[in-house]
C-alpha cells in the first residue's frame, strides 16, 4: 500500500450536501465541516475558525469562501487560510467525491496549526 | 499583454493596485515617472512642509513593491512621444517601450502667473517633493516668503513655510480666502485664526511683478497698484493647469483636459486616462476622492471585466492644516429658490451654513466644528429629504440619529486621547493600533481600516471616532464616502436600483437577478445573497422559493447561533401572556434535553440556551405540540409584541392593551423584515411597555390610540415620532400592517425603521399610511397576501420532516 495515498472513508452521497452548503462529520478529534460549492467542488475543514472557534459548517458559501457566522471572518475552502488581512488556518482534511459519492481521511494536511 | 502607466503618481499607480487585485496576470506592467521617487501621497507634501511627517513616511508604494509585483519601473525619466501607430512610448533619454493598452496618468501642473520675473530664482510651485526641498531649503537661510494664491494649496503652503520660521505673507485677488470653497463670514475666521498664528494677508491685490534682487534671486513682489513686499522666496498656488501636452502631441482629443468617456478611455481606445489630467463630462478633478473613483473604473476595464462606469463625483473640500477645521461641499453660496441655515459663534471660532433646496441638503459650509461632515456629505448625495429634524440638522447627527457619531467636543477629546486608549469596545481595538495600522499598511478607508483593525467593524457606533482618527492620520480627504454606494462588492448597484430591477424586469430567482445586474461573481457573497433573498421575498411572496443557503445561520436553524456554537431557542408567547400549561410544557422540555439555562428576555418571552443543534428538532417537535410557535427571536423578522397589564388589572390603563398586543401579534408574527422589527402596546401614557422606542409602538389614551414610529434602543437610544392618533383597534391593526408593508417595501435590507425614517422622512410614511386610505388599504392587502405564505411555523414544517437532515450529521466516524 502507498503510504501516500489517504485512508478513505465515505462518508454519503454528494446530494446529501447542500450545494452552496455543508454539513458536519463527527470524528473523536472534533467535528469536520464537508463544504459543497455552487459548481460542486467539494472541500472539508477542521468546523472551527482559527479566531474564535465558531463552526464554519454552519456559515454563508459563497464562491470558494465561508464566512464564519460568528465574527464574519471569511476562510477559504481551498487552502483554510483567513482571507486577508485576517490571519489564521482551519486545518484541511482530503476529500474526494467518487461515482458521486464523497470520501474523507481523517489525517489532516500538513502546515495548519490548527488541527 | 504589455501596459505601459504614464505618470507615477497617485492616480496611475492606485489604477494598477485595482488592475493587480482584479487581473494580477494579465499585463506587463512598465511605469514612467518624471520625479525621481517611487509613488508617494501628494496630499501630505502639506504636512511635510510643516514638519509634521517625513518623506518617508508618505510613501505609498516603495521600489520593492515594483518588483514584487513585477513592475518595470523607470523614474526621472519624462515621456516626450506617443507613437499611436506603432504603439511605443518614449522618454526624453530614448528609452522606449510598446504596449497594447496605454495609461495616462500626467497629473497637473502649478499655473505660473505670466508676470514679469516668474522664471526668476526662488519662485516655485507647490506640486512635488522637488518644490517641497526648494521650500525648505529656503526656509533655513531666508526671511520672507510671498505664497501667491489664497487657495487651499496656498494656505496649506503659507503655514507650513510659517512652522518652518519665516515671515509669511499671502497674496489673494479676491475679496476673501478660499472664496471657492468658504463664503465670506467663514473665511473671515479662518483668516483671524491664521493671523493668529502670523500670518499676513494681502487682498484683492494683483500681482503686477516680481522683483529681480542683486544676487539675481527674486527679492519683492509688485502689485498692480504699485505698492511691494519683501520676498526671498515666493510660492505660485494660483491653480492647476492639467498636464496634457503630452497627449496633444499625440493627436488625442483634449479640452481643459484629456478628454474620457464613462470608462475612462480617451479618443483612442487603446489609451486611458485617470487622474488630474483629464476631463470627464467638462469637469477636471483635483481631489483625491474622485481620482480613486476613477481608477477604480479604469482598471475593471483593463481587467477586461467591462462592467464599471465612472459618473462624475461630488466633492468636497478640508484644508490640512493642523490645528483648523474646515469643511464644505455642494452650493454653499445658496441662490435662488435656496434657505440658509446659519449659526455662529466668533467668539468660539465656530460657523456652520447649511444650503436647503426643496427640502434637501444643497450645500454646506463648515468652520470650526466639522465632525458632521461627512454626514452633511451623505445627506446631499443620497438627497434626503430632511424638512422633518431640519430644526437639529445643525447640531448634527447625534442630536436626532441612530448611528452614535460623537459631537465636535469628542473630536479633540479622540485626537488628544493617549495611544492606550480603547476606541472601539466591541473588538477592544486601541487609538495606538488604528493609528499604527494606518500608517504602517497605507490604509485609505473606513472599509480597510474596518478590514484591518475591526475597529468600528461590529455594532460601528465608534465609526465617527475611527473617521477621525483616520482624517488625522492620512489626510481629510480619504474619508470621503463615494458619490455612489454599491449593495456589495459583487455589483455596482444600489439597493433602490436592485429593488427597482427585481420588480420592473419581473426578476424572481436570484441566478435571474445575478444575470441581470451583472453579478461580479458567480453566487455573490454573504452580504448581498441574504438582501436578494429577502427583496425577491418581499416582491413575490406567492411565488418565491425561499433560498436556506442565502440565509443567515439564525434564519436556517431557527435559532440564534452563540458563541459555543450551540443555539438558544424562544417559543412565541402572543403579547407575553402563558398559561400554567404552557409554563409547564416549557419547563418540561428544558428538562428533557438538559437544556443548562433559562432566562426572561426583554421581549417578555422566554429563552432556553445551550441546545445543540442536532436536537434542535426534537426539541421543537415537543414544543410544537404543546402549541407553540417559533418566536423569531433570531431573524431579520417580527420579533415580539411587548405590552403592559392594561385596563383589565391596572388601575390606571385607559384600554386593553395585553388584548391588543396579542391582535397585532397574530397579525404579524412570521413576517420576514428589512432587519428586526419591535412592536409594543402601553395601556397608558406611563408607558410601562417602552413603546416609544420600539418600531411601532401603541400608547393607549383614554380617547384611543397614538401610533408612534421609527423607535428603537441599542447602540443609540431613538424616541418614536407620533405617525397619528386612531380611534379603534381595527384601526390600529389597519395602520399597522400599512406602516409595516412600507417598510419592508423601501427600506435597504438590514436598515432599521429609524434610519430608514430619517432617510425618506416622516412625511413621506405619513403620506402613504395616513393621509391616503386608498393606499394604506392596498398596503395593507399586500401585507396580508405575504403573511399567507409567511405565517407557517418553520418548526412544524422542520419537525414534519422538510430539510431535517441539515440538523443531523451527515457521518459520524467515532
């Protein structure tokens, strides 16, 4: 086996995520918020904001953007970063939809503090 | 593609940081500057002068900023030739370089009076840093400076040539200083002030000539009625003349300047133009404000986005001169079919002319006490009607508002506060951190310094204060809001315009409205998607499939969302009445779920925290079918009707005002709001239930009813304006659905009634709710066709099992 290669888990259909969307995967780390965009890509971040740790699943999709609903931080998708001039990092999580159905692994990417 | 910038001052290279953010790939960007430095804030070559900044520090972008961007950037070097044909540029030391797209961005330069001696040594313009050195160089080894021209530039030039230690006279033609921007009784005390500081002023003299001296440096100035003064030094600040040889020879068409169209293209399409070297629809700017407008425009369409126009800008004017406030914009001469406001005060050194015409602001002229500026400014540009405070519009905002700007008094206080001091409470941002951000990142707006500080970014009742300190930091003139304010950054559009789209092109989806409109971006944002969902609500009630997605947390989930993630939930209880039944399905329910804690809300409903949202539909489940409905504690919406005991109990209460709280309760409850909306109903003028400061408030008389409007508490507290007095309940229902259509027909999304009040004017609601029974009815009709489809408990719809899976989690992988 590639050591590389992420352990999948799937974790349900890509319908089950509202498009423009998310919705939250349990795991004994802390929940995971799995984001569906308005074209369908799909994205999964630690559900906490590197500000004050408000659950980004439950925030506005616009774009490749959520914005916390807390403080209105906005954190891209793609990256996790705050977008500027906020700083901060919601760890990223590889995600993969197949036959349309959507897989996770629970080991982060590397390079957020905020796992 | 290759871009080639002309002029690297303020407006071109503002015009690329656009361009980067827009289309960073796009160009290769090659810039020519005649100055030997890299771009720098002219505006604060003042402040320089007066040796209250450096050089350094009034630079915007340094030479790294070039690289990093990949920028070819050549300075001292001046582009003498535009070859259209063969599409190069090339500098007066042969340098070429080709491009696709060309920016002019000249600027202007200093009129020198045509007049005997002015090519003489030791006559300069005030423009760059060149004139700043001459100027200070001058300064060290000469006594008397002549400033010719009682302008703004002048004035700023004659101060700081006085901080710097000479003897300052100023030569003005007219009758008095600033005569563009000030009418006479305010420059009067702006003069007194600045002889105060001495200052000298010589008015309505011509300058006839300037005197050759031995060393053959100028040594007097001559006027036309023969009498001179002593000058080593002398400063022409007679005006402005745009740079726009350079284009001439080019063949492009210009007037007073470059001529441009609405996107800021000249004659030639492949060439644009920004800045003081243009003119736009006749006019020439040569303020700040509009050149970042423009540049704004430009870029989007050398972004190839195409979607911008440049319209023209309001302006208005502040002199940077420590220490003296002064303000003015629109017509502040007033003329015909014009009334003036007036006050005056000498002996504080304070003055303040507002112009009305037809009821809105036309102009205003400021000395002394400018911290209502700004306000002045958004009056006259949103044409407010303002004849219902027109009695307190001189003493500003807050005197009648609700947004909290601080008086004149609090302007020195925040300038003289110390670094440590706490601005904006909310964030816990201190005067030290906004002043620091400021300088350090080259912030410009109110919008940067929000996005950069959080200062004045959460409730904004500290947004004067922030004003200020960003006025005093970086020059008055960044503060200028825009002569149009977009709903969001994904349009150029007004919310009136989109309303007024939505309805006219009978738009009813929000692709549609995107389409339409021109969205910028493919699913806009979370600021303008709520506002679109909430306008093609309120236009089509019948017809329009609610968007969950553009909706707020607190609007999907039925809850209000709070810091720990959990929600807090408030059943409905109509005018604040329960039963011991419904008090013990409650407490059954908190038991159940464990709900941690329970508290009596300023509504007079009850509020249970701490629930997880996954239980959320359980627990509404049970509260639903003890009968209860969701009280909308969260939502842009009708929250509560608070009302006091009423004629049943109380020995004072003219009517049955718990009676009438749970009419208009049943009435509105479930209707979607502009913002929230509060409604409460006092059975005597004791006014138990606060109804003065709530969106509609009832004060019962024993006669009948007063309908007041427009109230609220919060950040600032605004007392209701008695819209009229009715007679019946039916009445009061009748006006009430009226009053409440209107507003959730013209109001911006997230306004409250009471700006939004003092937007349109009391006269206005009067208008159509009380003065016309036709139109009050039809409001009222239209009020109750939404309520059809509004009045549908969200909780029986979530528990019945519509979109319960949001509340679920999709996996859990423990």
């Amino acid at each position: 086996m590639n050591m590389n290669e992420p352990h999948w888990i799937e974790i349900g259909p890509l319908q089950d995520i509202p498009r423009r969307g998310a919705r939250v995967v349990k795991t004994a780390a802390g929940d995971i918020a799995v984001f569906r965009t308005v074209e369908d890509e799909v994205f999964a971040l630690r559900d906490q904001c590197p500000h004050k740790g408000g659950p980004l699943s439950q925030g506005i999709v616009s774009g490749k953007r959520v914005a916390c609903p807390l403080h209105d931080w906005k954190i891209s998708l793609d990256t996790g970063l705050a977008v500027a001039p906020d700083q901060g990092c919601a760890a990223r999580y590889p995600v993969r939809v197949r036959e349309g159905r959507v897989s996770l692994s629970l080991t982060p990417d590397e390079g957020c503090p905020n796992h | 593609m290759k871009l080639v910038l002309v002029g690297n001052g303020m407006a071109g290279v503002r015009t690329l940081e656009e361009l980067l953010k827009a289309a960073p790939e796009l160009y290769d960007i090659t810039v020519f500057g005649d100055e030997p430095h890299p771009n720098y804030n002219r505006i604060m070559l003042s402040p320089v002068l007066a040796g209250e900044q450096t050089l350094e520090q009034i630079v915007l972008n340094d030479r790294a900023w070039y690289a990093a961007n990949g920028i070819t950037l050549h300075t001292g070097k001046r582009v003498v030739k535009i070859d259209r044909k063969h599409r190069f540029v090339e500098a007066d030391d042969g340098t070429r370089a080709e491009y696709d797209r060309l920016l002019l961005a000249m600027g202007s330069k200093p009129f020198i009076l045509p007049v005997p001696g002015a090519d003489l040594e030791g006559v300069v313009g005030f423009r760059d840093i060149a004139d700043v050195d001459t100027m200070i160089q001058a300064s060290s080894r000469y006594k008397h400076a002549v400033v010719i021209g009682g302008g703004l530039l002048g004035l700023e030039a004659a101060n700081g040539l006085k901080a710097r230690g000479m003897e300052v006279s100023v030569v003005h033609i007219a009758p008095w200083l600033l005569e563009r921007q000030m009418d006479e009784p305010a420059a009067r005390l702006l003069q007194k002030s600045l002889e105060e500081r001495g200052l000298k002023f010589l008015l309505q003299r011509q300058t006839a000539e300037l005197v050759r001296g031995e060393s053959g440096r100028v040594c007097a100035v001559k006027f036309k009625d023969g009498e001179s003064v002593p000058a080593d030094l002398v400063v022409m600040a007679v005006g402005i003349r745009p740079n726009t040889a350079l284009a001439e020879s080019a063949g492009l068409r210009c007037e007073r300047g470059i001529v441009v169209n609405d996107t800021l293209q000249t004659f030639d399409p492949r060439i644009y133009a920004v800045g003081e070297c243009v003119s736009h629809r006749g006019i020439a700017y040569g303020l700040v404000a509009p050149l970042f407008e423009q540049a704004k425009v430009c870029a989007n369409h050398l972004a190839e986005h195409g979607m911008a126009r440049y319209q023209g800008s309001m302006t208005s004017t502040k002199l940077k001169v420590t220490g003296i406030d002064l303000f003015s914009a629109g017509n502040f001469m007033g003329g015909e079919g014009c009334e003036e406001i007036v006050f005056q005060d000498p002996g504080r050194g304070a003055y303040k002319k507002l112009v009305l015409k037809d009821n809105k602001l036309a102009g205003a002229c400021l000395y002394g006490d400018t911290l209502d500026g700004a306000w002045y400014f958004e009056l006259m540009r949103d044409g407010t009607d303002v004849s219902d405070y027109r009695d307190k519009l001189l003493f500003g905002r807050h005197h009648i508002g609700d947004s909290g700007a601080g008086g004149g008094d609090e302007k020195s206080r925040v300038l003289s506060l110390p670094d440590s001091a706490e601005i904006c409470g909310c964030n816990g941002v201190c005067k030290g951190d906004i002043v620091a951000a400021i300088r350090d990142k080259k912030l410009f707006t109110l919008d940067e310094v929000r996005a950069h500080t959080k200062a004045s970014a959460s409730c904004g009742s500290c947004t004067g204060l922030v004003e200020t300190l960003l006025a005093a930091t970086v020059g008055g003139d960044y503060s200028t809001p825009p002569s149009k304010k977009p709903m969001c950054g994904c349009t150029e559009h007004t919310h009136d315009e989109i309303r007024a789209a939505i309805t006219e092109q009978h738009l009813k989806t929000l692709p549609d409205v995107m389409r339409a409109l021109d969205w910028k971006t493919p699913d806009g944002c979370n600021k303008c998607r709520p506002a679109l969902n909430y306008y093609l609500l309120c236009a089509w009630p019948t017809e329009y499939v609610d968007d969950a997605q553009s909706r707020f947390i607190n609007e999907r989930a039925h809850g209000n969302i709070q810091k720990d993630g959990s929600f807090s939930v408030v059943p409905r209880l109509f005018g604040g009445l329960c039963t011991p039944a419904e008090l013990r399905a409650i407490a059954n329910v908190a038991e159940k779920f464990k709900v941690p804690e329970m508290k009596i809300t300023g509504g007079q409903r009850i509020d249970l925290f701490g629930v997880k949202k996954e239980d959320l539909p359980a627990m509404w489940k049970d509260l639903s079918d003890a009968g209860f409905v969701s009280g909308h504690a969260y939502g842009k919406a009708l929250r509560t009707v608070k009302t006091c005991v009423g004629a049943k109990w109380c020995r004072f209460g003219t009517q049955d005002s718990t009676g009438l709280g749970v009419k208009l309760e049943e009435l509105t409850w479930g209707s979607w709001m502009p913002h929230k909306f509060k409604l409460a109903v006092s059975g005597c003028p004791r006014n138990c239930a606060e109804a003065t400061i709530k969106d509609f408030g009832v004060v019962c008389v024993d006669s009948g009813y007063e309908l007041h409007v427009g109230g609220n508490g919060g950040i600032k507290v605004r007392v209701t304006d008695l819209l009229c007095k009715v007679d019946s309940e039916e009445e009061v229902l009748a006006y009430c659905a009226a009053f409440i259509q209107l507003y959730r027909e013209e109001a911006h999304y997230l306004e409250r009634t009471a700006p939004w009040l003092e937007r349109v004017g009391l006269n206005h609601i009067k208008a159509r709710v009380v003065e016309d029974a036709a139109n009050r009815q039809a409001l009222a009709e239209r009020f109750a066709i939404s309520q059809r489809t509004a009045q549908v408990d969200p909780w029986k719809a979530r528990t019945a099992g519509e979109l319960t899976k949001e509340f679920a989690p999709m996996a859990v992988l423990v």
